[in-house]
C-alpha cells in the first residue's frame, strides 16, 4: 500500500468516526441507558411517618430521562439554548432530569408521577446538546467553530472537561510476593454498582491462608469457606488441588478439622469477629456480613453463597500456584489489568450519590409535613435546586466521588493541539509523590493504546497520559446470560450450587 493511500485511509476513518467519539458514545449511554438503571437500583422508599388516614405508602421509582439542552428566564418558559450563548452569558449550559414513580398506598397502584428533579450538564456535541446533527453552514451562523470537537461541558460560562481516570481493573484477582510475615499475598477489589470493598488474602510464614475484607482484618479462609456452605474437608481439598498437591492445604484443614458443618463455622467466625448476643443472632449477624461484604460482585443473596466458596478456593489455589513457582506475579502495569473511566462513568459515579442524597431528603420533606398533620404532595417534596447545586458544586471544583480530585479541569484553549490532548488525557489513580519506578515506565501492551511521548517531565511522569487517536474505549457492560452461553459453547460446564 502506498504512503498516500494509507493517508487515504486514516482521514476516511475520521470521516466517519470522530476523534473524540468514545468519549461522546459514553455521555449518550449513560444519559439513555444508566440514568434509569439507577434510578431502578434504588427501587422503592417507603415512609416512615405517615399522615392521617393512610396506613401504608410506598414509592416505587421506574425510570429517569434527560430532556436536551434548555434554558429557563425569569418568565419560567424554557427555551432552545446554543454553546456560544452559555459560553457569554456565564450560564451553564444543562438540560432537566425527570424521573416517573407510582405511588402505590395499602398495595393498590394510586397513580403515576414525572417529577423534575434537577438540571444535569449536558456534554457539547452529544446527542443532547442543540447542535448535535447540524451542518458546517449551520454551526457558523450559531458562531460555533464547525471543527471543535466538543466531548467538553459549560459550567457557568466556563468550558470544562472530565479527565479519564486510569485505575486497576475491579473485580480481578492479583497475586505478588508479601514482606515480612507475609509470605505471598493477593488483593482483589470486588465492585457491584455502588459498593467497592477491597479484599485482601495472604499467606504467612505459619502456613494458614488469611482474607481480610472491609473493617474485617486476618480471618482464616477455612472457617469462611465452611460458613458459605462449602463444608467437606475432601471437596474442599479437590477444589484446591486439582492439578497439583499443595501441603499448604491440608495446614488450612487440619488446623481447622474440629469445624464439621455449617453451624460450627458460623459460631466460630461469630466469635472471632466478636458478635455478641445470643447464638441465633450470632449466626445472622455473620449471615450478613458474607451476604453484603464478601464479593459483593458475586452476588448479595443466601443463593451465591455457594459461588462465593468457589471463588474464594479459586483465589487460594492462585495464591498457592505463585507460593511454588507454577506462575508469576501479576503484572499491574499491563493494560489487560487496567481500566479507563470515561466521562460517562464518572457522571454516573456521582448521578448515583447524588441520587439517593435527593430520595433521602424528599422522605425528610414528606416526614416533616406528615409531622404537622399534613398530607403532602408527592411531587412537591424533590427539591430540583438540591440536584442541581451538587452536580453544579462538583463539575466546578472537580471534587468527586470516592474522595477523587481534579476529576473535572477548565479545558486548555491554547491552540487546537491543546484541546485534543486535554480532551484525550488519562490521570493515574497513583498520587504524584508516590516513588513507583515502575508505574511510571511505559508498558508494552501500551502501545497503540496510549502516547508513549507525551507525557509531563516532574512528579507526574508516567502518570499524566493520553490516549491515542484510534485508541477505543468499550463501555457498555456485557450481559452475564450472554458471556454464560458464550462460555458453554467454547465447552465449559457450569458449577452446581445447589445443594
């Protein structure tokens, strides 16, 4: 293929695909898709302050939708409202969210209601933004500049926009040489929608294999397994070893072969985590903490207790494969074991806290004027200046969820160069002071993925990237029943978990 040919190719590719189009697909998904996945996550609210006359009331949120770009004056009639405008009139330029729930009162449906809950930032050139679909003739005469790229958001005038974030892959378990006491140890961070607990295994130099989880520090993984269900010392055995023959594992049985069924290992991690109360109250309170804090990814029901077991002796035989030189440590620095947030994951990130602070506070408003004897209106208790403060108050300072920082920038105008590498910028999640040599070093799996030249001299060497202009990024979750049969045709067989 000759040089101009491949030129050819390269400006048709553009033609069709923006430079920036991942960046935009992301806002678009998480505008028509998450908002409603969300808003169905937090599912019913129920009072707890009633008012005369009713017995039982329940609010059931349905879905959620962004209207396009608008602007509301002082007559309260809202209108069409273009970049440049928000851009001189120092306006953010947003669109309204509104959600539907049913009201249902002593378990009969009463009616349906759309609420306008607040105003969301709407991202330039997304499908909600006014000047999505127009022409170059079309983008001149509104004084907007037919090659901007757009993927940047209006705060009050001022262009901003939200830096992907670089972080270690969640929900993947990672195996490395400890220190000290620890011998070998292995991390995972298990992630489900709003919870993130890190979990933590290790190997000390007594031969016993630890988990500690959440505010949950050094439980022997024996006991946990048996607690799951899992409770035959010689299935437990196979589960580990299959394949090899790990002295390390029959340490972990024998040191806690008086633990026989399901019951006893209850009652001994009851003891261990200092539960107090009665032995059935015992029992439930470690029901709850392997139901909500142990692999939450996993599952949240009595019914993944099982697969939690199987996981768990999967990371353990991990563990051991490293312990005797069969595999090698994790390499985090590859890009397999990495993740890019786009600007659609972190909006949802924060639409989620920010969400429920919204539903806590109108069952605040109803419990207050249910107090006074009141019958409140369903539709009146959402207070849509909350929503819009929040939002607003984050996409100005960039303090976002989960304690992050310099989430959201004002866009580097300089020069045409500048914005695209502002635009296609991934922070590490790494803090600039950390001496990491090797985090700041390009990776080969890198290449074709992310700049390997630009990047800045100083603390943040190595951290501070940028992707490359065709680097895709996937942000759609794939369905599970989908991966499951993807998975039987290759021809593996499902474990059975029932009992």
């Amino acid at each position: 293929m000759r040089n101009s040919d491949k030129y050819l190719l390269f400006y048709k590719y553009f033609e069709e695909h923006g430079v920036l189009e991942t960046q935009i697909e992301s806002f678009n998904y998480f505008a028509d898709v998450e908002m409603t996945e969300i808003v169905k996550e937090v599912g019913e609210v129920e009072p707890k302050i009633l008012p005369p006359g009713i017995k039982d009331l329940k609010i059931r949120f349905e879905k959620a939708w962004l209207s396009k770009a608008d602007y509301i004056e002082k007559e309260g009639i809202p209108r069409i409202i273009y970049p440049n405008e928000a851009r001189i009139r120092n306006i953010t330029y947003s669109g309204s969210v509104y959600v539907e729930f049913s009201a249902w009162e002593d378990g009969t449906l009463k009616t349906k209601y759309v609420v306008n809950i607040g105003r969301l930032p709407i991202m330039v050139k997304s499908k909600y933004c006014n000047l999505y679909g127009l022409s170059e003739e079309e983008l001149i005469k509104l004084g907007e500049d037919p090659y901007d790229p757009g993927s940047y958001f209006i705060i009050n005038g001022t262009e901003r926009v939200l830096v992907m974030s670089e972080e270690l892959a969640t929900n993947k378990f990672y195996v490395e040489e400890g220190q000290g006491p620890v011998k070998y140890r292995g991390f995972i961070f298990s992630e489900a929608k709003a919870v993130s607990i890190p979990h933590r295994m290790e190997l000390l130099n007594d031969g016993i294999v630890y988990l500690t989880f959440g505010k949950f520090k050094r439980i022997p993984v024996i006991p946990i397994v048996k607690a799951l269900g899992l409770t035959i010392d010689a299935d437990i055995a196979k589960l580990i070893n299959e394949g090899d023959n790990f002295e390390e594992t029959y340490i972990n049985l024998y040191e806690f072969i008086g633990i026989q069924d399901q019951e006893q290992a209850m009652l001994w991690l009851a003891n261990k985590l200092k539960f107090t109360g009665g032995e059935d109250i015992k029992k439930e309170k470690v029901r709850i903490v392997l139901d909500n804090y142990l692999l939450p990814h996993i599952g949240t029901s009595p019914k993944d207790r099982a697969m939690k077991a199987y996981n768990l002796l999967k990371m353990v035989k991990k563990l051991l494969l490293l312990t005797h030189g069969k595999i090698e440590e994790d390499i985090k620095d590859h890009f397999m074991n990495k993740v890019v947030r786009l600007p659609g994951e972190l909006l949802r990130d924060l639409f989620r806290v920010v969400f429920r602070t919204v539903v806590n506070d109108a069952m605040h408003q109803y419990h207050r004027l249910a107090r006074r004897g009141k019958v409140p209106s369903l539709t009146s208790i959402f207070r849509s200046k909350l929503f819009t403060e929040r939002f607003g108050s984050a996409m100005g300072t960039g303090q976002w969820t989960r304690n992050r920082t310099g989430v959201s920038q004002l866009l580097d105008r300089t020069n045409k160069l500048a914005v695209l590498s502002h635009l296609t910028r991934v922070w590490s999640s790494i803090p600039g002071e950390a001496e990491l040599l090797e985090a700041r070093m390009v990776h080969g799996t890198h290449w074709g993925r992310l700049d390997l030249i630009e990047t800045p001299e100083g603390k943040n060497t190595g951290l501070r990237k940028n992707l490359t202009l065709l680097a895709k990024i996937t942000f759609q979750e794939a369905k599970m029943g989908e991966i499951v049969e993807k998975l039987k045709e290759f021809g593996l067989k499902p474990i059975k978990t029932e009992k």
